[in-house]
C-alpha cells in the first residue's frame, strides 16, 4: 500500500493505493491520526488506487470518520473500484460514509 | 534510553590507587552519565558486585589479586552465561601466556600495563556498544516470547467458546450442521455459534471481529455471549443485533466491529428469519443444486453506532434445502499469484454440491480454499457453517 497526500482547495486529500490489509494498516492509522490531531479537519480519501481492504482498513476509517466528525469536520471518500464498493455495501458503510464519484465532487 | 540500556562497568584490582585515578581520567564521562563506574578489589568482590549491581555489563580485571585471581573469576563469569556480560583483561606487557589463557576462558578483549587511558577508552567504548546490541536483541527476543504468549491466549479465548461436538443434537433428523474454522497464524477474531431456541428453532451465528490479539479476542468472546443470550430469550434476530449492538458500542475500543449473521430456523414451518450487521450475505443451497444469496438488509456492523435499528428478514426452506455462512477468509483467500479466491470460484464450486451433507459441504470447500492458497501464509481465520434442512 501506498499513502500520499496533496492539497485541494480546503480539503487534505489522501491517495490510497495497492492493499490495504491487517499488514499495513497500523501505518494509516498513524498518518491519519496525525493530519486528524494536527487539526486537518477536512480529508478526501481518493480511494482510486485501492484494490483491497481488509476488516482492519475499514476499522481504520471508520475511526478516522468518527474522530473527524466528533471534532466537526468532513471526512470524505471517492473513486472506490467496484470490489470495494461492495464491501463498503456488505459492511453497511455505504449509509455510514459520505461517498462520491469524483474527487471533485468529494472537495467541493 | 531506557533504564535496561543503561550500562555500568565494573573495575576489578587490588591496586587501590586505581580507582581515584580513573574517576580523575574520565570525570567528564562519569558527569555526563557516559559511564558509570563501581570497583571492586578481587575477583570474589567483583561476583558480590554483580549482584548487587545487576546493569554491570562490562568488567574490567587485573589478573593477580588476592583471594580470586583474574583467571579464575572468568572461569566463574562463563558460568554465568550472560552474552552481554563482557570482560576486558589487564595483563602485564608481553604475558602471552595469561592472555591466551584468559582468552581462551570468554576474555572479550586484553589491555596491557601500563594503562594507556585512550587505548582503555577506545577499548570501553567498543565494548559497550557490543554489550548494548546483546542487551537490545535479548530485550527484543524478551518481547517476541510475550507476544507469542498474548497470542496464545488469544487462540485459547477463541477455541473455547466455539461448538466442536459433531453432531451437536444427535437425536434430532430433521436438520444437519457443521461448522469448521482454520485459524490464521495471527489470531483474527472469526466465530460461530449455534444453540437451540426452543424445541423448534435453531438460531445459528457467524461472526467476523476487526482487529488481531487479545482485544479481538475478547470483543469476540462478548458479541457470541450478547446474541446468545439475547437468541436464547427468543427474541426476533434483528433485535437481538441491536441489543448486542448498543452494549458492543459501549465496548468497543478505537472503533473495533464485527460483522454478524445471525438466522432462527424453524425447523417446523421452513421458515429461516434473519438479521445481517455488514456480513457477507451467506448462500441458499437449492434441492435441486442451483444456488441464491441470501438477500441484503443493508444493516451496518455492530459496536460502533449505538442506536441503530436492525431489521429482520425472512425467507422460506423447502426440506433438502441447506444454508452456507462464511467469512471473508474464505473469498479473500489468495494464491501465489496474489489473486483472491473470490465469489466465482466459491458459487462454481457450491453449484456441484447437490446432495452433500453438511459436513462435506464445508470439508469441500476448506479443502478447495486450502488448495488455492497453497504456499501462501494464511491471512485471515477462515470459517464455514453449513445448516442443511431435512424438514
């Protein structure tokens, strides 16, 4: 998995790709508690390069979500591949998270 | 650095003189906390030190010396077994001799009279950075055992609650069920469980913890007993899910979830009621060989929003009809392609299963899983519960 994030208007945006599973999520945990405790309070996760997520991924955004809008903020996600759409609509995400189509869309 | 890093060097001679000329030599050294010296006189004082100074990590001997000579304190040092306690010998110039010998007995390294205070510093700092990688890979393998050891426990939490007795009702004809889980080598948190409500309806359970370790395994060990408990009462699947959802939320640390399916069948009417927080909708497995998913509820994962409504669905077995609950280890298992089992492989497979038992039907597909992932570590438990419905 790769992390990497850029600037888009308010919004911190983070680029997720590759495989996010039970062995590297402790490193987005990480990163994303750091922007979070930083005082970034607006992300976009662009999920676009994303190919697969764990339990323990979504453990991860889910604590981002809850962190994030408990502080007020947004935390957004876009451009999920078809496989990790349906995840997210087993998991029940799909009514949990704010979820667009562009990351246009998702930093508007 | 932490205090077990912090390392004191002991020096051993009769010479009483020493002791003030080495505090004078490196008294920049001792104010800083560079080294931290403790004296002894003779190698009987020097094991006496040791015990009272347990951080001494390297010593530093003379070899003639009154009640226990250099050589033999080595002697006695070897016995000790501790790789990260290293001693330094001083000898007179040019005994070759008593060197070899004090070598040969574990000597980490020789100094020779008259002390040459740079050569004696260049000699301690050696010594210490060997004895400080000994103390960190003990301290590092120290840490790997207790990790084994929480991982055990974890796996014992795990093996315990689940159902292992085949068949579990042995008088009863009208339904078969099996249940299999292959543990990953770090403990996930998969689960089943099955119990009978009344004398009719047999509420069946599979469920999927985020998270590794001991938490896992006790958030697992916690939502088995609230939607057993709350099955046992007999109350509708969905409400069970919400009950054990609004105490799981209470629970749950840093967002840990589980994803549960939760059925009653009533082995009466054919009639199997449902409720699904964020599990992998289980398969219908037809009389007649073809194949359904059980449809969605749309329901999300328990223990992290409180207050959530869980609804109940329902849908009707006809005798010869079967139930297969899995868990995600089984889709997402992955060859050494690195490609996922996936739900294709698993519905082609489940379309050759008509007439299995219950018991075939998962021994078959763990097989299959198995074999696809051959060569490849295991990353997530992998569980199968089959329900065959006989009527």
């Amino acid at each position: 998995m790769e992390v990497t994030d850029t600037k888009k208007g308010d919004y911190l945006v983070i680029n997720l790709s590759g495989r996010l599973d039970t062995s590297n999520y402790g490193e987005l945990e990480k990163k994303l508690i750091g922007f979070i405790e930083a005082g970034d309070k607006k992300i976009a996760v662009d999920c676009s390069g994303l190919v697969y997520i764990s339990s323990s991924g979504l453990r991860v955004l889910l604590m981002a979500l809850k962190k994030i809008t408990a502080a007020g903020g947004k935390f957004h996600l876009c451009c999920l591949q078809d496989n990790i759409r349906e995840i997210f609509e087993i998991a029940g995400f799909t009514s949990i998270f704010r979820v667009f189509d562009t990351l246009d869309e998702a930093t508007a | 650095m932490d205090d077990q890093f912090n390392v004191k060097i002991m020096v051993v001679d009769d010479e009483v003189d020493l002791e003030p000329l080495i505090r004078q030599k490196f008294r920049k050294q001792i104010r800083t906390g560079e080294y931290d010296f403790v004296f002894a006189h003779n190698g009987l004082e020097a094991l006496a030190s040791l015990i009272e100074f347990p951080d001494i990590g390297i010593i530093l001997s003379d070899i003639n010396m009154p009640e226990m000579d250099g050589l033999t304190l080595l002697t006695k040092l070897k016995e000790l077994k501790n790789p990260s306690l290293k001693t330094v010998i001083v000898s007179a110039y040019g005994d070759m001799e008593n060197i070899r010998v004090a070598m040969n007995r574990g000597a980490f390294d020789f100094l020779t009279k008259p002390i040459n205070f740079d050569d004696l510093e260049i000699t301690i700092n050696k010594t210490l950075e060997e004895t400080l990688i000994q103390r960190k890979a003990l301290h590092e393998h120290d840490q790997l055992i207790s990790i084994r050891h929480d991982l055990n426990v974890a796996r014992e939490i795990q093996q315990g609650i689940l159902p292992k007795t085949f068949p579990p009702f042995p008088g009863r004809t009208d339904f078969e069920i099996f249940a299999n889980m292959v543990a990953a080598k770090e403990v996930g948190g998969d689960f089943y469980d099955f119990f009978m409500i009344d004398n009719n309806r047999l509420g069946f359970v599979i469920g999927d913890v985020s998270g590794k370790g001991i938490p896992a395994a006790i958030f697992m060990a916690v939502s088995r007993t609230l939607i057993r408990a709350t099955g046992l009462k007999g109350m509708p699947a969905g409400e069970c899910l919400q009950y054990a959802n609004n105490l799981l939320c209470n629970e749950s640390v840093s967002c840990m979830f589980v994803t549960v399916f939760y059925g009653i069948m009533n082995m009466q009417t054919g009639e199997m009621e449902y409720a699904n927080a964020g599990h992998n909708p289980p398969y219908v497995l037809k009389k007649d060989g073809t194949i359904e998913m059980v449809p969605s509820t749309g329901d999300i994962i328990l223990g992290c929003f409180d207050d959530q409504p869980f609804k109940s669905a329902k849908i009707m077995l006809s005798p010869g009809d079967g139930i297969l609950l899995f868990t995600d280890g089984v889709t997402e298992a992955f060859n050494k392609a690195d490609e996922v089992y996936g739900e294709e492989r698993l519905e082609s497979l489940l379309q050759t299963m008509k007439d299995f038992s219950a018991n075939k039907i998962v021994t078959v597909i763990a097989d299959d899983v198995s074999e696809y992932a051959m060569g490849v570590a295991q990353s997530d438990d992998i569980t199968l519960l089959s329900l065959k419905y006989n009527g």
